[in-house]
C-alpha cells in the first residue's frame, strides 16, 4: 500500500517505474531510452556554418544551406557548369543515399518499395563542385547557372593566389 500511494503522489506513469529487489525506483524522463527512434533520412536541422576548403581546382561551389539534394539536380548543374566554361576538370559530389518508393496505386503494406532516385546529403559548408576556367567571367556565369538547378542557397570561392609556405626547418 506504501508504495501504491507514494506512486500517486508523484504523478508517474508506470511505464516509467521499475522494481529490483524489492526497491522501487522511479525513472526520470530523461533517463527512458528512445523507443521510436525518428526517420532514417539525413538532418536538415541547420549547422553552424563550417567551410571545408578542399581547393582541388581554381573555383568552387559550396553549400550554404543543408539539403537533399537530387542527382538529377547534381547532373543537371554539372551540365551547365560544363557547357559555361568547356572544361573536363571538375569534382562534384556524389549522390549516394538511395530512396524508396511504392508504385502509385498500390496500397498499404507487402513490404519496401522499391528504389525510386538517389540523393546527396548536403550539409552547410560542403563542397559541391570544383571546377577550373579560363576567366572569371566564365566561371560567374557558370555558377550563376547551376545555382539555378540547385534547391539552396550556394556560394563561389575562388582559390587564394598565395602560396602557401611550408616550415620545415625549426
């Protein structure tokens, strides 16, 4: 009976109490693991903003917002960067999270469907293309393309002229 009316008092719902050895403990809500777990997709929860400058080539598209972003909209971008500036050097991001889809009409249940088109998980500040050109001229109107397929926020960094000095002698 004790511990029926302490039970009461604190309000707690019984999945959230456990007995060992005669002990009545109450587990907090912070303490209960996470039965159903969220969706399996990539975090479109924005991220502080971190450049991670690969400089493979002179110019290049980076991400300003996270996305999932088609690869047909990558290869569409890819097209019009190439059409601008007539260059085979270019690095792009691949897309390579699979998405179901179950055919139109069928209904509920029988298992997956099947594997519809793929996409890139984009995060802040992840390089999506490099490419190099001749002028920058090329290389604005390139971007100004592709930003167009794309579904963010992109921007253009060229790459620093300095050289970067390497010490080795201490």
């Amino acid at each position: 009976m004790a511990a029926s009316s302490s039970l009461s008092r604190l309000k707690v719902f019984q999945p959230f109490v456990g007995c060992m050895k005669n002990n009545l403990t109450v587990l907090t809500k912070l303490q209960v693991p996470n039965v159903f777990p969220c969706c399996h997709r990539a975090t479109k929860t924005p991220l502080p903003l971190r450049y991670k400058y690969m400089d493979r080539y002179h110019y290049g598209i980076y991400a300003k917002q996270p996305a999932l972003v088609k690869d047909c909209a990558l290869e569409s971008a890819r097209l019009a960067i190439v059409r601008a500036t007539k260059t085979k050097e270019l690095y792009i991001v691949t897309a390579d999270i699979p998405v179901t889809r179950k055919p139109l009409g069928s209904k509920m249940g029988k298992g997956k469907g099947k594997v519809d088109h793929y996409v890139a998980n984009v995060m802040a500040g992840k390089v999506l293309f490099e490419f190099n050109c001749d002028n920058e001229t090329q290389a604005l109107e390139a971007f100004r393309q592709a930003t167009h397929r794309l579904p963010m926020r992109t921007h253009l960094r060229v790459k620093p002229s300095g050289k970067k000095t390497i010490w080795t002698n201490f």
